[in-house]
C-alpha cells in the first residue's frame, strides 16, 4: 500500500482553461416547481365554475390547483398569513385577505398560451378618525353572486360592501351596527352587544338577502336593495356558523356548545320558533360545532355535514367531521387540525348529488367518495403529505426502463385497493405541459423505516410504491392493528382517514441511505441502527428468513465502549413479504451506529457501507464480508456516543478553542522572531509567484485543520470504479472511499470469473491511501476515464445505454473535499489541478454530484459537469476533466440548513430539497431538462350581465422561492448566455410572474 502525501499545487493559467463551446451550461436562472402538502395551511375555497381548488399558507402564499398539472402559485409581498381565500363566482378573479387586514384581487390571466396568476389589487378598510381598530377589522368576507360585490363583515359588527375589482367602497350601501340594533327585539338578552360579525351568507334563491351572524348569536337577514332588515332571529348561544339551504326556506346554524339549528325563513315575523335543535353527540358538553353544511339530493334525504361538535371531556382531542345521510351516520376522524372543507357536486351546474368531499387538514388534505357505499377515500394525484413520516433522506434516479417501472406500479397498485376507483373529482384547467421524456424515480426514507417511490416525471409528485422495512425486525407495533376501522356499536361512530402518522414506533427504524440500481432491480437501504437490507424486486409473495450478518468495524479494538443505542432485534422466524421489493440479505454494523455512507455495485453483486468508525465491503451473493476498515480516530470520542444521546462535552469544545488561539499565537510568536532576510526572500518570492499567475482571484489561506477533530473517521462517501492502482497497463475493480478527516482509502478488488462467481470468495487487498494536507472532509469521489469522463453505472454498458469507458489513456482520480477539487492521475495519485473554492469566496461543499448536460442546438452532444450546493446555498457548475467554474446561481437560503442538507441531484442538471417538512422545491440547471407547469384556465361561460370595468394592474407577485441571481453575471456566464442566444426557450416559472 502506498501513502500519499498532498503538496501544494499551483492553479495552471486561466488561459489555458477551454470554454464550453455549445450550449450545454446552466440556464441563466434555475426553474422551480414545488411538490407535496404546503406547510402550515391557513385557508381553503373552491370554484365549481372554474373547478379550482385554492389554498392559502400562514407564510402568505396562494396554491391553486386543477386537474392534475394545473398547477398555480403566487406570493404575497407582505409576510403575513392568509386567513381567508374567495372565488368571485363565475370570475377567474379570488380575493385574499391577510392577517394584517389587508384584501388582495388576483386573476388568471393567459399570457403566450398560457394562464398566469397575477395580483392585480390589494385594498385596505379605513375606519373614520379616531375610530378604534375594531371597526375595520375584517372578520367575514362574503363573494356576491354578481361577481362585482364583496361584503366585509368586520370585528365592530359593520358590513362594507365593496366594489370590486376595483376595491372601491360603496359607502352609501354599507350596513352599520347601529341600522342592526335598531331593530333587535327588546326581550333579546344580547342586544346591548351583538360582538363581530360571525358569518355571511346569500340566499341561493334570492341574491338581494343576505344572513349578518353575529358573535353573540343573532342572526339578521337583510336586504340589499331596500336596505332593510326582514326578519331576527334571536339564539341563545354563541354563534359559529349559518348555512342558507339550497332551497331559501331553511338556515342552519351552529353554536359553540355541540348543537345546531334549523329556522324556517319568514318575512316580517321577527318571533319565529326554531323548527329543529340538535346536540348531535350531547347530553355532556360538547366543542363548537364551527362549519356545517347541507345539500340536497335528488332522491331522498340531503347530506348534512359538520365539523366539530365532539364531547368535550371524552374526545376533545379529536378533529372530526360528521357526515349523515340517510341511515349512515360516520365521524370521519382526521390526523390533524381541520382547517375547512367543502363538497364537489356533480351536474354540467354543479347542483346535483355531492360526489365527494374535500377536507383540509393541518398535513394533509383527504377526499372522501360520497357516492361508493362505504365513503372510501380517494387517493389524491398531488398535494401528497410526503411527510406522513418525517422524511429523513432521498434518492433520484432517472431514466427508469419500462419493464422496471411497470413491475413497480404492479407492486404499488396492490397497495391500493382500498382506495376509491372514482375519478379525481377536481378538474378545472387544461394541461398543457407535454408528456415527461423521460421516466424519474425519487425514493425518499422515512423515520418509521418506509421507503416510498414516487413519480418524479412531470409536475405532480405521485406515490407509487411504499416499502416497508419494519417487518424484518421486532417492534411495538401491532401488524394485525387496523386504525381505519372503529369497533361496532362505538359511539360516537368514528372511521379514521388520512394517512398522516409522524410517530415512529422505534427511531432506530430510520433510513438514513438509499441506493436502486434500476437494471438488476437490486435495492439497499440502510438505517439509524447500523442495519443494511439489500432486496430484490419480486412479483410474488414470499415467506423467508432474514439472517443478520454481523460486522464489527471496530476489529477488536480495546478501550472504545459504545455508549449509543442497541441494534434492532432481527426475527428468527419466517416473514411474509407482500410483492414487491423483498429483502434477503441483511449486514448489522457493529457498534450500530448510523450509516453514512452506501454504494451498491449490482454487476458485481457487491454492497460497500460506512459509519462513523469505519466501512465494510459485502458479498450480497455469498452473503460474506469482503472488507472491514477501522476508521476511528483515538479522539473520536462523539464517534462512541451515538445520534441519539445527543451527548457533547463542553468541555472538549473549550479545549479545542484554546488549543487554536494558543496555536495562533505561537505562529504569531514566530513570525516576528524571523530576520530581515528571511522576510525580504519571501517578498521576492510573492513577487514573481504573482506575475506568473496572471489575474487569478484574491485566495485566502486554507488553515489545515487539527486531527483531533471530532468524526475524523466518519465515512463521507463510497466510491466503485474499474481503474488503474497497481500499474497503467492492468485495469481491476476497485474500492474509494472518503473520510471526514480529509483520509482518502483505495482497495484493489479481486473477482473471480463470473462461472466460478457462486463458489469463489471476492478479495480486497489495500492499494492506495492519501491524506488531504487541510483535512477536510472528503464529499466526493468520481474516477475520469481517459477521455476526461466519468465511468458508466454498473450494467449501464451492458443494457447498451452508455459506451465503453476509454481504457487505453491515463485514468484520473477527482477528489472533492469540503474546499477544494484536486484531479490526481492514475496509478501513480500525483496531483495534477485543483480549484479552491473556500479560498476564493469562503463557501464550503455540502452536496456534490455529476450531471449531464444535453445541448440545446444537437441532440447528440452533451458534457459532463459537477454539480455543486455550498453552505451559502450557491449552486455550481464545475466543468471536467478541467475542473473550472463555469456558473454559480443562488438557489436556497444560507439560513435553511435543512434544505441544505436535504439536497439531492439527478442525472441531468435537476435538483430537490426541502422547502418544509412537506415540500420539495424542484430546480434545473440544464436548458434541456425541464419540468414545469404549464396549463390554461379559461373563463367560465355564464358571465355577470353587467360590464365590468377592469383596472389596470398596479402591482404583482413573484411566485420564484429561490433567489434572483445578482443583475451583474461573471463574465463566463455572460460568454455562455451569448452563445445561448436565439436557442434558449422562454419560461415562466410556476406559472407566475409579477405585473410591472
């Protein structure tokens, strides 16, 4: 084994570096879409004539969505939440107002082909001087049906009406809380103090009436046009909700105490008695019932449906829907918090029979199917709770061939057949995105040791296929343990839905690592716990064994006691595995720290892992241990402790901190101490180093950092190739891997021939080993082929869908730590180039990865580059085999460490990472490959008689969560936007852009 040592290299003259000559780098801002459940939703409405559904966020954005691709976002420039979303009818205008009491008008307005959602107007009550803050304070908001008028209930008990789009105030309409009071009965007990304005709502007969609720429970039904009050109705309890019966004859109301109403609409009888009164789950006290609707059906009784209303001290902590019809009586039981809902109804009008009902919870949203016995849910094409369990890793893999994918459909499909059959039923817009070229996969792991597999082709997320890994070991949970189902006779009748469950049964069932190899349909996943399952996708059911092979990584090491977690507890017995992916072999690390790195090699049917203290090598067909490496530093005290003791010693850190500053000093101490001489020889020595390099950039000095460091020995990355160590003449798989230390070890590989491959044993004998002077950890591994290329995928140039490596010219090895890329030849590992990027603007690699780009102007020709996150949030392109920067773009926040972190990269310039624990924000950086939504809402037919006077618009919002690069561009950037002249399409992202 050879020991290399790094020197000190100098950067080769810029004018040597080639520059991309087509149209293969970046594009000159990086597209987004974002997939799953938006985080902390505030606010739910629907358009039957548009058939949109919109969502608004405590963060201020604005989601609608369609059929599936009929994807809109928009973002509110004041950081407020959104408290209240409205449709205007038969408009494609909605209004928005904002915890600040601000009202926003947006539009769906089509621009190149295509609709963009623009904010056209925003509006805020003024009260009169002096008047308190209650008085405007908006706490209702009714969409009139003419499409011109919105009625703005406020906290003082005032109704506004505005003239909208305009936002113009209709003062001589306005309904003020002295014109109510007048008329309120004597007897009444609340008159003196009627509180907010609780509701509002039209007569679906008669669109002139309108129903004031009041806080305190009055319930006033006006007239618009005569401007007068019809009819009182005086409750007795605080006030919730009203719903105005399709016919006009009936209000419903709900009340905080559990119980509803029905009234019997009169004209001038301001006595009228209550027709019906219900507390659905009473006699104990009950939660408010805080929404309740009710529409009829063609045949038979109506559906009546309820939000609350649950006995207080035995289920106050549900969060429960009701749903009555006929005979069927259930309590939809939800994950989380209601925040609304609202049922589709079928008819070319949208007044027949409700066919499904749609829910807005805090993490998820759920549609029920109205129309199947049983009310079975209906599993949503987007605005999927990716988060169902914490996500705690993912992995993207494109390109997935056909029989692969439709073997994991198969797979997945007979996950789902509790599911309703029932078509989407929201299906507003047109998608005009065209079909994904391609077929991606992105596997993300989750806390409870699930795999899902998700459709990552177009603009909706799909779920697929989920894994499970919890049956291999021993748990608390019950597998037999139907959450769905209550028990019968259980009052009230509950039926849990959703699929949101953030607890994990065992945190050590985490999956840290994800690797697919997508033509031999080998997987492995490893977890928390030290445990690594490799599985094969298969057809059919299977009973089988899983025995644990056990590696010790620490090798016998005397004086280290692990002080973490214990491993999981494999089952001796037989399991039954469902189709699917199956595991058959399992390799248990030991101690049983959490893995750090994974590699799979399925051509030469082999598993490479690593953790904190070291990594292994495993032969998954003999199911044997080829290689165990002790990486553990004597001071790698953290390394002993585990994720989960959360156990640091302050008092190391303190050492560490005096140890550099006493460090620094004696540097200090020295460089005074040296002569004259010395220091006039060093001066000449900068002079001539400076003239030789020309105008390279400022650097600052890269500090080589102490070995003592705490996880020097943990395993960054793993890294298969079939390369040159021993000689240039004899290539032979070999074994990288990189450590946090900046410790770089190579293992030569012995295969034996593939008819003996069964019988004879691998071999690994070490073959190189280098150590980066400045010890930063090492991130990245990649092998050049001697055209400067990275190598192909295992079984990529067996399934014809890449060529040979070139084998014939010097193989080079790229090393990527933390701060700097170093290219090294093969076999000698002699430094050749680098790029220092913590020298020139302080950044540090967090996640590294190699993609294609395809040109714009041949469908042949493309090039290979890094893809680079630094710790600023920075994306990079650094070209190979010259290793020079080609574009930086800003891309997430420097303060989101967590979207950092959770980055991956694909194959072809794409990229996800978290924007919340529910979404993935989607970036490209190719010219090529791009997925965004692109659709078209077209106004409904049934138009308001009256003209309409549209403003000009006089503001807008950006919908782009990543940052706008800097107006200046370096000037590499600007060569390539030149030659990207005339062939870059043009794209809207998200379909939003802001109105100048």
């Amino acid at each position: 084994m050879t020991r290399t040592e790094e020197t000190v290299w100098q950067d080769p003259p810029v004018s040597t570096v080639p520059c991309l000559t087509v149209p293969v780098c970046p594009l000159s801002r990086p597209q987004s879409v974002e997939h799953g459940f938006p985080h902390q939703p505030s606010a739910l409405s629907y358009s039957p004539s548009l058939q949109l559904l919109a969502i608004g966020t405590r963060s201020g954005a604005i989601k609608l969505y369609g059929a599936p691709g009929v994807e809109f976002v928009g973002l509110h420039d004041e950081n407020a939440a959104v408290t209240q979303v409205h449709f205007l009818p038969h408009q494609v205008e909605l209004v928005t107002l904002l915890d600040d009491n601000s009202l926003h008008m947006w539009t769906l307005r089509a621009h190149q082909g295509h609709s963009e959602l623009l904010e056209i107007g925003r509006f805020t009550l003024t009260g009169p001087p002096g008047a308190p803050p209650s008085v405007t304070r908006v706490t209702a908001v009714m969409a009139h049906s003419s499409g011109e008028l919105l009625l703005l209930g406020t906290e003082g008990g005032h109704v506004f009406i505005v003239e909208v789009p305009g936002f113009r105030e209709l003062e001589e309409r306005n309904i003020s809380l002295d014109q109510v009071a007048s008329g309120v009965p004597d007897n009444y007990i609340g008159r003196r103090n009627l509180e907010h304005v609780e509701a509002l709502q039209e007569n679906p007969v008669n669109p002139n009436q309108v129903i004031i609720g009041y806080g305190r429970g009055l319930i006033v039904i006006c007239d618009l046009e005569r401007r007068c009050s019809l009819q009182h109705i005086p409750t007795t309890q605080q006030l919730e909700n009203v719903w105005w019966t399709e016919d006009g004859h009936d209000i419903l109301s709900s009340h905080s105490d559990g119980s509803y109403c029905q009234w019997i609409v009169g004209r001038e009888d301001v006595n009228e008695e209550v027709e019906k009164s219900d507390i659905p789950y009473g006699h104990f006290p009950c939660k408010a019932i805080s929404k309740i609707v009710q529409l009829p059906t063609q045949e038979g009784p109506p559906f009546l449906m309820f939000s609350g209303g649950m006995p207080r001290a035995s289920y106050g902590d549900r969060h429960c829907i009701t749903v009555i019809h006929r005979k069927t009586h259930v309590a939809l039981d939800f994950t989380s918090r209601i925040i609304d809902f609202f049922a589709v109804r079928d008819g070319p009008q949208h007044t027949g029979d409700p066919s499904a009902l749609v829910v807005l919870v805090e993490e998820e949203l759920v549609v029920i199917d109205l129309q199947t016995e049983g009310w079975p849910v209906i599993q949503t094409p987007y605005l999927v709770p990716l988060h169902s369990s914490a996500i705690t890793c993912s992995h993207h893999v494109s390109t997935i061939p056909l029989k692969l994918w439709e073997r994991i459909i198969a797979a997945g499909d007979l996950q789902k057949t509790h599911y309703s059959k029932m078509q989407w039923p929201i299906t507003g817009g047109q998608n005009l995105a065209p079909d994904p070229p391609q077929r991606d996969l992105l596997l993300s792991g989750h806390e409870d040791g699930t795999v899902r597999f998700w459709d990552a082709s177009g603009v909706c997320l799909h779920p697929m296929y989920k894994l499970s890994t919890a049956g291999v070991f021993h748990t608390d949970a019950d597998p037999n343990d139907n959450m769905n189902q209550g028990s019968e006779g259980e009052w009230p009748p509950f039926r849990k839905v959703g699929c949101f469950d953030p607890y994990s049964d065992d945190p050590r069932l985490g999956i840290q690592k994800i690797h697919l190899c997508k033509y031999s349909g080998y997987l492995t996943v490893a977890g928390t716990a030290g445990q690594i399952l490799v599985l094969e996708l298969n057809d059919e059911a299977a009973e089988q064994t899983v025995e644990a092979n056990v590696v010790d990584l620490l090798q016998g090491q005397e004086g280290f006691r692990w002080k973490g977690h214990t491993r999981l507890d494999v089952r001796d017995e037989p399991v039954l595995f469902p189709p699917g992916f199956q595991p058959f072999s399992l390799v248990q690390c030991q101690p049983p720290a959490v893995v750090t790195a994974l590699n799979l090699h399925s051509e030469w049917k082999l598993v490479a892992f690593g953790t904190s203290h070291g990594f292994g090598l495993f032969d998954y067909q003999q199911k044997n241990t080829v290689l165990v490496k002790c990486t553990l530093n004597p001071s790698d005290q953290l390394a002993l402790e585990g994720p989960l003791s959360r156990v640091k010693s302050i008092k190391k850190s303190l050492r560490q901190s005096f140890r550099r500053i006493r460090c620094s000093r004696v540097s200090l101490r020295k460089h005074h101490v040296n002569n004259a001489a010395k220091l006039q020889e060093a001066n000449a020595r900068l002079e001539v180093e400076l003239a030789e390099m020309e105008l390279a950039p400022v650097q600052r000095k890269i500090e080589a950092r102490p070995s003592d460091d705490s996880f020097t020995g943990l395993v960054r990355t793993l890294c298969f190739a079939d390369t040159f160590l021993s000689d240039s003449s004899h290539n032979s798989p070999s074994l990288w891997a990189g450590t946090n230390g900046g410790g770089v070890f190579a293992y030569m590989l012995r295969l034996p021939p593939l008819e003996h491959r069964a019988e004879e044993a691998v071999t690994a004998q070490p073959a190189k080993e280098i150590q980066l002077m400045h010890r930063a950890p090492v991130v990245g591994i990649v092998v050049l082929d001697g055209h400067g290329s990275p190598l192909p995928e295992p079984l990529e140039v067996a399934h014809d869908l890449a060529r040979s490596p070139d084998m014939q010219g010097s193989h080079h090895l790229l090393v990527i730590s933390e701060e700097q890329f170093k290219v090294f030849t093969l076999p000698k590992v002699s430094a050749k180039m680098k790029l220092k990027l913590t020298a020139i603007d302080g950044s540090r690699v967090r996640r590294v990865g190699v993609a294609w780009f395809g040109s714009s102007r041949s469908e042949d020709y493309g090039e290979s580059g890094l893809v680079i996150l630094t710790n600023q949030g920075d994306l990079h392109v650094v070209s190979l085999p010259t290793v020079k920067m080609q574009v930086q773009h800003p891309c997430i926040r420097r303060e989101d460490v967590s979207g950092i972190a959770s980055c991956v990269f694909t194959k072809h310039g794409q990229g996800f990472y978290l924007i919340s624990p529910s979404e993935f924000e989607r970036f490209s950086m190719s010219t090529r490959c791009l997925v965004e939504p692109r659709c078209l809402v077209e106004a409904p037919l049934h138009r308001s008689s009256s003209p309409r006077r549209r403003p000009q618009a006089d503001g807008g919002s950006s919908a782009h969560r990543t940052p706008r690069p800097d107006s200046e561009d370096s000037e590499v950037l600007q060569e390539i936007q030149k030659s990207l002249e005339g062939d870059q399409m043009s794209f809207v992202g998200n379909n939003v852009s802001a109105v100048a």
